[in-house]
C-alpha cells in the first residue's frame, strides 16, 4: 500500500543516491525500484523533489528521465570551441565554477543571473548578449562563470538552461507582409512568416508562427476567461475571421513548440486569441497569462472541492468548542466574498479585555497529497486586481464552506487572548471551535458606527457597544506596537475608480479610517500569539520574517536624507576600507597607490530609528519623499522556516495565520497547529510583553532565537512537517507572492497609461521623487502617476547627473533638478511599449533658466504613443487624429530616447 504521509526521502539523500550511482548519475526508473515507491502520488512527489533540485543547481537534468550530479558532465556545459581551435583549459566549465540561477534580461539583450539562495545583488552575474545560448527571461540557468574582470564585476556565460519558465508567450500577432509591403529589415531570416512580438520588453526576439498554426484548436468559448459581461459582449467583434489579416494587431498566446537557440529564433503556435490588447478587460487576460498565472481548475480539483465542501459539520461538534450563540462578527470590504476571519471582544471580571480571534479552518477540507491541496500549493495566494480576483482555492470552498456567512455554522481555528489596559498580552490560548457569525459588517458601517453617524448606530443598535469596545482595544493595542518599535509610515495609497466600460476615470486616495486599523491590530496580536505558541514547541514552522536591512542602503539613505536635515540618528557609521585585487594589478610596479573603497560594516539599527524619523517628518511637504526612500532601505518580507524575527512590526516572532483562503503559508500554519493540539501540546501560552528583548536590540535574544531553531532542526524527525518541505514551501510561496504582487502592480501601470493617453499636452504639479544619469522621476500631485523627465528634454543647458549627491546640474546655467523639488510638467509622450510617460518642463515666464518648447519632429508621437514609422502599426488600432492640445516645438529633438 503506498504511504499516504509526507513523502520519506531527504533532498540531501537523493542527491547522495544519485552521487552514488555509476557516473554520478541516476535516471527516474531507476530511482523508483531503489526507493520502492508504490503508487502515482509517490512517483509524482519524486518528480517534484527532483525538480526543486534542480532549479537549485544541485542537479542537472540530462534527458527527460535521467540527472546527474553537476560535476559529471563538464563536456556538456564546456565552451564550443572556434574555428576548430580546441578551447583553452581555464574555460572549461568545472565544478567549481558552474552556478544555478534565474536568468533576468534587459530590453537591450544582456541579462544577469543571480545564483540560487542568494539575495544580495553584488552576487549576480553579469551575462553578455553573445553568451545568453538561447535561454530567456526568467529561465533556470547554469552558468559557467568567468574569472573576475578588473572592476571585479562577475560574469559568465549560460552553459545550459536548467529549467523553462516561459511555455507560453503572450504577444501580438503579425502576419508575414508581401515583397511589396517588406521593410528593409524584414529581409533578415528571424521575420520570414508570421510572427507574434512579445509583450515582454525582455523578449527582444519574435517568436515564428508556421502556417497553419495561427488559429487555437479549441473553441474560443470557455469557462476559464476571467471577462466580465461587458468584454464578453464585445468579444464577437474583436476580429472577423472572413478578413485576409483577422489577427493582426489582436493579442495571442503561445505555447512555444521550439525554443531559441544561436541563430534560431522561437517557434510556437496559438493557444488562445485574447482580443485587442486596448479593449476591455483583454487587459488582465494579457497580465494573467504573462506572469504564468494558473487561473485554470482542473477538472479533479474541482470535484475534490466539491467533495470536500460536502463534508457534515455536525461530526465536529462534540470535539470542539462551541462559540454559536456570542456576537462574534465578520468585517470586510464591501466587495468581499471570502470571509475568513471574525472577531469579538468582551470584558473580563478583572478589568483586562478578552479578544477572540477566529480564522476559518480551512486546513480541515484540504488535506495534505490531495490534488487540491498541489492546486493550492501551485498558485501560493490568491490575486487580486481592481475589477476581480484568481482565487486560490475554487469557489465552492473559497466563498462556500470555508467562507464565515452569517448565520451559517463554520469550523475555526481560534486565539483566545487576554489583553490588559496598556495593551498587553498576558496570555492566549489555540483551540479548534464552531461558530455561527452573527452579522456580516463592512469597513465603511464600522467606520460610520464609530463617527457616531445616527442612522448607522440605529441600524445596528445591539452590536453598537461590541464596536465601541472593539476601537478601545484597538487603540490600546496600537499604543503598545508603538512602544515597542512598529514601524507604520501610514501613506495614503491610490483607489482606482471604474466608469462601467472598465475603464480609469479617476485616481483616489485611499481612506485609511480605524475600521480598517482594528481589524489589522487584530490580526497582528493573533499572529504574533500563534508564532510564538509554535515557536515554543521547539518543532520546523513556516514564519513570517523580515531581516534587518542592508547597511549599504543604510549608507544610502542617510546619504540622501542628510539633505534634508534629517538622519535616523547615528553619531557616525561604521565602515571598512578595502582594495579590490583589480585595483592593486593596475598598480603594480608604478608610484600610485591602489584605489581604497570604504564598504559600510554591520549597522546597529533598530525599528525605533526608523520609528521616530517617520514621527518627525509627518505632515511635513517631504515626508512622501523620505518615506518612499525609508521603503526603499528596507528588505521585503518573506517566508522562512528559521525564525529571525519581523524588523518593521518590531517583533521577535511572526507568522501568518489570519488568511488560509488566499495564502497557502496560513494553511501549512494551521496544519501545524492542528497536528500539535492533537498530539497533546498545552494549549495555553504565556506573556507576550512590549518591553521583551529583540533580536536587533539584544545579542541574548538573537542567541536564543538561534538555539531555538538549531532545537527545532534537531527535532526535525518528530516534526509534522519536515523541515526541508517547510523549506521549499516558504521559498515557493515567496516567490509567487513577489509574482502577484508584479502582475498586479503591472496592470495598475497599464490602467494609469490608458487613463493619461488622452492627457498628452496637459501640464500638471509634481514632485521630483529621483534623479537618474538619464533624467528625473517625477510623480503628479493627487494622482499617483509617475513618468520620466529625460535630459534630453532639458535644451536650455547641458546638464548632468552629479552622484555624489544624486543630482541633476547644469553645466553653465547652475540649475539644479533634486529629490523633493516641486516643478511643472507637461504630459510629453506616451512610450506604449515600455509603458512609460514622458514629461516635459513647462516654460516660467519669471524663470530666465526656463526651458524653452521645441518643434515637434517628425516622428514625434501622437497622443496615442504611436510615432509614424514604416514597421507595422503594433499598437493594433487605427491611428488617431492628433489633438490640439499637444504642444509645438521650435527645435529638433536631439540625443537618443531612452
């Protein structure tokens, strides 16, 4: 019978079986009779085992069931030799010098790898456009690095792609053009017949489409689009196949069926025609598909949701505790489906207030192996974009079973907690229960309840006193995060409003009110209590942490906000003087001495630096400006199975609990949690007080931390999930959380584009947030909208970037462009392809440094972006007539656009 637990073998015991095996190498039907795995679920955990190898570089796949060790095949990842010539010995590929890593390219061919484990950019390598061997973007890479150049800088060469990323490409399509229609450089081998150009700017190359393939197999229905009514409205006329060139310019998938190698360009063929990349709602079907979103269920996890969704509550009643019957409440956006939290709080006999926190459990209708548990596990989290949103479980679970209605009994996963007056936490208590919400409340009747608005406090007159409760407590526990160090730069965020044809007609400030801050003080003292509960069993967990930052960026900061007058509070910085082996070889045997570089040594920061600047420039005109940058200095958060703590919120141990239904590290979470309770841990967990030692502050604390994960390591055999699994899961889930977060960052670029593409010519009130070698960023007033100032827009002087103080000045005239300096722009042009606005100063009558308006040349472009050129149109619609409103100029552009 085949083992239904965690899979038995350790990363570092296959890897030690493959060493093992003759030649360093093992192929997959070998490893299945030396393991003796039983069924499909064995075999297909192997795979994957295999292939997180893999993609560290620990492992190289040589065919499709065969991997060796790295070292075993040099004569593969070795450089071809040149004009016959046999290659020199010290470029050959060894062990030594191959490095796994993510490939990333640039727009202009080159790219850099950063190998496998690694988060500190000085450690990527910089690969030449001549050595890419046909791998692209995102691709997993083996790299056969280069001796160090003089500048030290490392380098390398793509030996061989490790791993595809990219099985599908969406772009747009482009028919082959007739002898008569050709350009010049259509006559270049890679343009023969059709072909798609990626919507990716680091896909330089097209991919080829053979005849015959321009038109999906399947039907363009299906259940899986992700339009809404009014795109599948229009849908019918966004191409008509009795045309001779029905899918030029629309946008298209493709699966590549030939990836690129030296001299050969990619060929692939249409999956699905997703429509004009401009009409409404094709726009996140091109983000979905170019991030490799899955916002397809398959078939058997549909049915093992609905199988899951079907089982009794009742069996559940006499195991757990009943909370039916309290005012325990949901409070959401007004657009949410999925509820997965709800809270109450009531006083105690002592004075002290009682909080309950209560997560759906959703841990008890996925369970581990399942097909819908691999599903999760693939997506990571749900996404969510301004009109809709890729769950990451299927609906009949998400906003069904496993969604707290009103009214409707739920399993929960709770934390109890004991708070007193000052906001700490004197005790808590994890236990699984039952409950039955007895209202579904929104942010704005909270907020409104809590303004003391008559017709709302009316409404819900018996919950009104819960409410009232509820903001007390919150406030105290803010009080107490504050004491300790939390970090909350509180910056309002952009609001995108819809008109009802999807899209832009307004950009908004979010309002932040106490109805939203209650509910996150809430779910940060359940979190807290849950990691440290976990923490305290000495077992592998999945933490949230968050690291202290880098000191260079340190430097950097204090460099930029010594400007303008402030600093986080270092007496002085602690540095280190070095000479690169480069610097010292150009030297040699000369009177000169070797260029010293001061490199900035271990920084003693603590949240409360940080804290108190962030207090200091509030309400201040450049409080956005050094927030941003303050944002910039710090390291993003990510998930990990060692425990170091979370810098921002101040907190020595962190995780996240409160979400299940749309993060897949709260469910693991709640696996662990549910596995100890039924082992027979203490449910019960002590003080977690403000004034506790932290691991940035105090050296006895990080000693301790440390000595509880080497214990949790050690214990890893008694554990419920094994620490290599936790592993890979929290380097998984990191990662589709950064890729989330990328698509839907990226199609909040593409809105605003839309939004300002009948804006080109007006002129508007920003605020220089950088200065680059290239020009200044600079972002409008009220809108949220960034765009470039070029230096080549700058005629009246020759200008330049100073880098000592991030600068931009003019040569004779002594102007000068810096961070936080208000100016008056005027919307230039729209870079469509690399969604990019362009600005342009704006003439001042009083300024005798003004820049002056230049004629427009004569391939300017039009307020739709496009510029005349004799490629074909690949915006995909008919050009527009040129609006009024966009300015003259008396003087040839001049230089090269960026």
């Amino acid at each position: 019978m085949a083992k239904q637990g965690p899979y038995p073998q350790t990363d570092r015991d296959l890897i030690r079986r493959v060493e093992r095996s003759a030649g360093s190498r093992a192929g997959y039907k070998q490893l299945v009779r030396e393991l003796g795995l039983g069924g499909g679920r064995e075999r297909r955990l192997l795979l994957e085992q295999l292939a997180r190898i893999t993609a560290r570089g620990e492992l190289v796949k040589i065919n499709n069931e065969q991997w060796s060790m790295p070292s075993a095949i040099p004569a593969k990842t070795a450089r071809a030799p040149r004009h016959l010539a046999a290659a020199p010995v010290e470029n050959r590929a060894t062990r030594d010098r191959l490095l796994a890593g993510k490939l990333d390219l640039h727009r202009d061919g080159y790219g850099f790898v950063r190998p496998n484990g690694s988060t500190n950019r000085d450690d990527d390598l910089f690969i030449p456009p001549n050595e890419i061997n046909g791998a692209m973007q995102g691709d997993e890479v083996l790299v056969d690095e280069a001796p160090p150049g003089r500048d030290g800088r490392r380098s390398g060469r793509i030996a061989r792609v490790l791993t595809r990323r990219n099985p599908t490409v969406v772009g747009i399509f482009h028919y082959a053009k007739s002898s008569s229609r050709r350009a010049v450089w259509d006559s270049a081998p890679l343009f023969h017949g059709n072909y798609i150009t990626p919507l990716d700017e680091r896909m330089t190359q097209p991919i080829l489409i053979p005849d015959g393939l321009e038109m999906p197999a399947t039907p363009q229905l299906t259940t899986h689009r992700v339009l809404g009514e009014e795109a599948q409205t229009q849908q019918a006329h966004w191409f008509d196949e009795t045309k001779l060139d029905p899918l030029e310019g629309i946008a298209v998938d493709v699966e590549v069926t030939d990836f690129p190698s030296a001299g050969r360009p990619a060929k692939g063929r249409v999956l699905e025609i997703l429509g004009p990349p401009d009409a409404f709602g094709v726009d996140v079907e091109i983000i979905i598909r170019k991030h490799h979103l899955p916002h397809v269920f398959p078939a058997n996890v549909l049915a093992e949701a609905t199988e899951s969704a079907a089982l009794p509550i009742a069996e559940e009643e006499g195991k757990r505790r009943d909370f039916r019957g309290l005012n325990i409440v949901t409070i959401d956006g007004e657009t949410a489906r999925d509820f997965d939290d709800a809270v109450l709080v009531t006083p105690m006999p002592n004075g002290n207030w009682e909080l309950q926190v209560h997560i759906a459990d959703v841990s008890h209708y996925v369970r581990p192996g399942t097909a819908l548990d691999l599903e999760a596990r693939l997506r990571g989290n749900s996404v969510y974009f301004p009109d809709r949103a890729i769950p990451m479980l299927p609906n009949t679970l998400s906003s069904g079973m496993c969604s707290l209605r009103p009214d409707e009994d739920r399993l929960v996963l709770s934390c109890i907690m004991e708070v007193d007056a000052r906001g700490e936490v004197l005790g808590y208590e994890i236990c699984e229960g039952i409950i039955r919400s007895a209202r579904r409340m929104t942010y704005t009747q909270i907020q409104s309840v809590l303004d003391n608005d008559a017709a709302t406090c009316e409404q819900f007159a018996d919950l009104v006193p819960d409410f009232e409760r509820m903001y007390e407590l919150a406030l105290k526990l803010n009080a107490k995060r504050k004491r300790r160090g939390s970090i909350d730069f509180d910056l309002p965020e952009p609001v995108i409003l819809f008109n009802p044809d999807g899209d832009m007609h307004a950009i908004v400030r979010s309002e932040r009110g106490w109805s939203h801050r209650l509910i996150e003080e809430f779910m940060l003292s359940a979190n807290e209590c849950v990691a440290t509960w976990i923490e305290s069993q000495v077992v592998p967990s999945i933490y949230r942490i968050h690291e202290t930052p880098d000191p260079k960026r340190i430097v950097d900061f204090e460099e930029t906000a010594s400007q303008f007058g402030y600093s986080l509070g270092f007496s002085s910085l602690p540095v280190k003087r070095v000479q690169t082996r480069g610097d010292r070889r150009n030297v040699r045997g000369t009177d000169r001495q070797a260029q010293t570089h001061e490199i900035p040594e271990s920084i003693p920061v603590t949240p409360q630096m940080y804290q108190k600047l962030t207090a200091r420039i509030a309400g201040k005109p450049e409080e956005r400006i050094l927030a941003y940058l303050m944002l910039r200095s710090l390291k993003q958060a990510r998930y990990s199975e060692k425990n170091v703590g979370h810098f921002a919120l101040a907190s020595p141990s962190y995780t996240h609990f409160t979400s299940p239904i749309r993060r897949y590290p709260d469910l693991i979470v709640h696996r662990l949690l549910r596995a100890l309770l039924d082992s027979g841990a203490d449910p019960i967990g002590g003080a977690i007080l403000s004034d506790a030692p932290q691991p940035w502050s105090s050296e006895t604390r990080k000693r301790s931390m440390e000595t509880a994960n080497k214990e949790a390591a050690e214990n890893a055999a008694q554990a419920p999930i094994p620490e290599a699994e936790l592993d890979a899961i929290a380097s998984e889930c990191s990662q589709t959380e950064r890729r989330a977060a990328d698509a839907e960052r990226e199609l909040i670029e593409w809105k605003k584009i839309k939004f300002m593409q009948d804006r080109v010519g007006e002129d508007f009130q920003a605020v220089v947030l950088s200065c680059t070698k290239y020009g200044f960023f600079v972002e409008l007033d009220d809108l949220f909208i960034e765009g470039l100032v070029p230096l080549s827009s700058l005629v009246d002087d020759r200008y330049s970037f100073r880098d000592t103080d991030r600068q931009i000045v003019g040569d004779r005239n002594g102007r000068v462009f810096k961070m936080g300096m208000r100016v008056h722009v005027l919307l230039d042009r729209i870079d469509r392809q690399q969604r990019r606005l362009q600005f342009a100063l704006v003439p001042s009558e009083d300024d005798p440094a003004a820049i002056k308006p230049r004629k427009k040349s004569k391939t300017a472009a039009s307020p739709e972006g496009d510029r005349p050129h004799s490629s074909p149109n690949r915006s995909g619609k008919k050009k527009g007539k040129t609006k009024s409103k966009v300015r003259t100029r008396d003087k040839k552009a001049k230089g090269k656009r960026k």
